[in-house]
C-alpha cells in the first residue's frame, strides 16, 4: 500500500493497520526533520505526536493531486514546530503581575483625604522662605531639573540643589502625619 494510499484509507475507514505503517514510516523521520530545524530530543518526540495526531484527524483533507503525501505530512511537521516555537517565545499569563491587576476602586473617602493632602501640602509650601517655595513649585509642579532651575533663575546649580534639599527637610517635618 503506497503512503497516498494509507492517508485514504484512515480518512475512509479510520483504518488503525494503514495509520500503524504510516507512523511507522514517518516518526523516525520526522523526528530527525524536527531535530535538524532546532529542536531537542523530548520537544521533536512531542512534535511527531502532535503531527501523526493531526494526520489522524485531517486524512481527510489530503488531496494526492495537490501534494506527495510526504509533502504533505512534513507541512504539517513544519508547522507544528512553527506553532510550539510561538507558545515557548510568550511568556505564561500570570494573573498576579501587577501590570495586569486593575487597582482597588476608591474608597468614598479617599478623594476628600486627597483634597486635605493637597491643602496641607500648600499651605506648609507658603510657609517656606520665597526662594525655597518657589525652586519648590519649579522642581515638582513645572517638573524642572535643577540644571533648568539653576539656569532660569540665574543662580548656582549647588545653590538650587541646597535649597531645595532644606525645603523637603522642612516640608517633611510640618508634613509628618500624613504619612
């Protein structure tokens, strides 16, 4: 019985002898096949099963005036490989990264606490010495970099940078229970 023949008689009769030979012929085969474009040893015997089992379900879609039948079952071979390559290559779904965890709803409270944050935050900035508050409201309202700073209000870079750092000091002091 020729391979052609063996495809058709598994899609005509379920033919378990005809599929027998055909594996038969083709697992050692396509295991080296499978090998030579990559694969290790287990991932190649995983390969041929997944192939034969697809054989087994779709005879019925061979068509020898299209392809050889060898043509046909080394595509299918190709593809497989082609398929496991794609699921190795992306990463396993895991439900807890937190890239894909949607954060908590908010609390009817929360906006109210981040309004009296905000509030405190403003009123502890007025407080400051002027050229404190205002290198301030450059550095984390107008999201400047110091060497900005330093440059648009004509002063030193260690100046800005000192400044700065008692500002914070102070702030987190007035700041303290917030936390």
């Amino acid at each position: 019985m020729t391979l052609e023949e063996m495809i058709q008689a598994i899609a005509r009769d379920h033919s378990r002898t005809a599929f027998a030979g055909l594996f038969e012929h083709f697992a050692p085969r396509l295991k080296s096949y499978v090998m030579r474009l990559g694969a290790d040893e287990r991932a190649a015997e995983e390969v041929v099963q997944e192939t034969m089992l697809m054989v087994w379900r779709k005879a019925g879609a061979f068509d020898p005036d299209r392809a050889a039948a060898s043509t046909w079952v080394f595509t299918i071979a190709r593809n497989k490989r082609i398929d496991r390559i794609r699921r190795e290559a992306r990463p396993e779904y895991d439900p807890n990264d937190p890239l894909l965890v949607g954060t908590a709803p908010e609390t009817a409270d929360q906006p109210l606490q981040r309004r009296q944050h905000g509030d405190r935050l403003r009123v502890a900035i007025a407080t400051l010495p002027e050229e404190q508050a205002s290198l301030v409201r450059l550095a984390f309202f107008d999201d400047l970099s110091h060497r900005e700073i330093a440059t648009d209000q004509s002063i030193p870079l260690g100046t800005v940078k000192s400044r700065i750092r008692l500002a914070l000091l102070r702030l987190r002091r007035d700041l303290e229970d917030l936390e």
